[in-house]
C-alpha cells in the first residue's frame, strides 16, 4: 500500500498564475506559506501549488496574495536541467484536488463576486 497525501492551511503568497491551453485544460499556480507550529519560528514554510481545471479556476476568481485557503492534494517532484549550468534540478510541488476557501466575504471581494466562508471545490 502507498499514500501521497498532503494537506495544509496557509495564506496564498502571491496572486495566481493562470494558464490556459488549445486542449481547454487551465492550470494554476501560486505560492502558499504556512506557518510553523513552533512558536520562536517566525519563518513560514513556502509551498508550490498546482491546480488544474474548474479548481484552478476557482482559485483564479476567488484567491488572491493573503487569502487564507487550505488544500488537499499530492505531494510530486518536478525536473529539469538548469540552462544556464546545465545542472539538473527539483523541486517539490503540491498538485492540489481539493482547495477550501477560508477567509470571510469580506478576505475574498479581491475576486469576482466575492466568496462565501469555508467554500471547497
């Protein structure tokens, strides 16, 4: 048996980056820090998130930098080869399924319309 499952609850770090495609598939990506439990840490923790489809969407209308959201998805790796040195690199990234809107209406109105508390999709 195996399982890739993470969930975390942070602010988004900056606004989306939406991508759309010929295919009709929309990606989003943005930046998301949490913080540590640890009180004496004042450094969050920064995570790379992915979301696809009318998720990415959604976070497209309704996130912006600050917003408090959670996410659930699985935790993968990506690669490529560095142009400039040539050197091969990673780097961690969420590939989020679920995405729940935490803030109040009054956290989300940088979007269209404004969100409701505690929304998922």
């Amino acid at each position: 048996m195996s399982l890739n499952l993470v969930t975390l609850v942070g602010r988004a770090g900056r606004d989306p980056e939406v991508r759309y495609f010929e295919s009709g598939s929309v990606v989003c990506n943005l930046t998301l820090a949490v913080d540590r439990r640890r009180k004496n840490s004042e450094e969050p923790d920064w995570f790379s998130l992915e979301i696809w489809g009318k998720t990415a969407e959604v976070a497209a209308n309704y996130v912006r930098k600050g917003s408090l959201i959670g996410v659930t998805g699985a935790l993968k790796l990506e690669h490529w080869q560095d142009r400039g040195t040539g050197m091969a690199r990673s780097k961690p990234v969420i590939r989020v399924d679920r995405l729940e809107l935490l803030g109040s209406k009054r956290d989300n109105e940088g979007g269209q319309g404004g969100g409701e508390s505690d929304d998922m999709y």
